[in-house]
C-alpha cells in the first residue's frame, strides 16, 4: 500500500466513525435497525434522522434520479444507503449544518476539518 492509499484508507475509515457517532446521537445506535426508526412526531426517518423531502432533494443533487415520499423513506432506513447520503452531504457540500444539536455535540465542524486536513 503507498502512502497515498493509506491516506485515503485511514480518511474513509474517519469518515464512516464519524458517520457512526452522528447515527448514534441522533437515533442511538447506528447500523441496520430492525425496527423503523421514526422520529419527531414522525417527520424524520433512519438512524440519521432525514426528512423524506430532505432525502428526495438531495439524492436528485446525488444521482439525477428522482424518489417518491416512500422511496425516500425506504432510503433513509436503509444504514449503508443513509450513510452514503449523509457522507455526501457533510464531506461534499459541506452541510454539516443540517444536524445542529448533535453536529455540535460530537464537534462535527471540527471532525470534518481534521478528515480534510489529513489528506
């Protein structure tokens, strides 16, 4: 392995940790469910707490392929498919944001500029 692959080895596996404390802060645990996981009066789906539209619009941003409500919930129940989304959103557009409470709480900002400086 060069030192480039390790690099990119030891980044992903950051990520996904972090993807892992984010899963567990919003809905307590992270991996598969086997049970749905709904949250707020049943406006937010998955370990990572997505709103449907949430899922339909950026997944459109993503891939180019449009969701239904439902498809977007089945989605966001899904850990490795959620997980993927929310990588996307936090590493590639930077929205860490969209998670306020626990982003604050696992120092998500902090988290995501340590994985970029590693590179």
């Amino acid at each position: 392995m060069t030192v480039q692959e390790a690099k990119v080895y030891y980044v992903e596996q950051r990520k996904n940790e972090v993807l892992r404390e984010l899963a567990t802060c919003e809905s307590g645990g992270h991996g598969e469910s086997d049970r749905p996981i709904i949250g707020g009066r049943g406006a937010y789906v998955g370990r990572f707490q997505f709103s449907p539209p949430t899922v339909v619009a950026y997944v459109r941003q993503k891939e180019g392929r449009e969701l239904s409500l439902t498809e977007a919930k089945e989605l966001a129940h899904d850990y490795d498919q959620a997980a993927e989304l929310a990588k996307y959103m936090i590493f590639d557009l930077d929205r860490a944001g969209d998670w306020p409470l626990c982003a604050r709480k696992i120092g998500l900002r902090q988290q995501v500029q340590e994985i970029r400086s590693a590179l």
